[in-house]
C-alpha cells in the first residue's frame, strides 16, 4: 500500500527524504554523503533530474552544499520540519488506508 500512496510524492520530497534518511554525524555536522547519481538511483530518476531539484531546493534554502563539496550536503530545519509533517502525513494516510 506504501508504494501505491508514494507514486503521489513528487520528486522534490522524495529526494528531501532520502538526504534526511542517509545523513550521518561528521564531526558535529549531520552531513548527507551522497552523489547525484545515487540520489538519481534511489529516487529513480535522471542525474539531470536531481541535479535541477537540488539547485531548486538550494535556492529556497533548504539544502545546502557543505563547504562548497560535491555529495556533502546539509538540510535546514526547515526542510527537516517539512520532512516530518509530510511524513506524519504519509504514516496517517497510509493507516487510515489500511484499517479503512
């Protein structure tokens, strides 16, 4: 049932999500080591395709590149909030679709 919910996701929280999802603890930074082309074959789209999200997402402040370095990107708390409403939402949906 998951899957059939998340194909109504557009790529932008998908890729959000999964830079939340792969952030690890650098030295008291939580970092996200992560290329485009693995975002790109996590989310199932083109490295093109990630590359125009992040720059989008950098744009509204959401990501951002840590020190200037191609895979190490941060997330604002912003997008971390946004990550977890939407997530709370998809769990509440995704329950009510079940037990319905």
């Amino acid at each position: 049932m998951e899957d059939y919910v998340k194909i109504f996701l557009n790529d932008k929280f998908m890729v959000l999500e999964e830079l939340y999802k792969h952030q690890m603890d650098i030295n008291g930074v939580m970092l996200c080591p992560v290329t485009q082309q693995e975002l790109a074959d996590i989310v199932g789209c083109s490295k093109a395709k990630i590359n125009s999200i992040l720059n989008e997402l950098m744009e509204k402040k959401l990501v951002e590149m840590y020190n200037n370095t191609k895979g190490r990107y941060t997330l604002s708390d912003d997008a971390i909030k946004i990550i977890k409403k939407l997530s709370w939402l998809l769990d509440t949906i995704l329950e009510i679709l079940i037990y319905a």
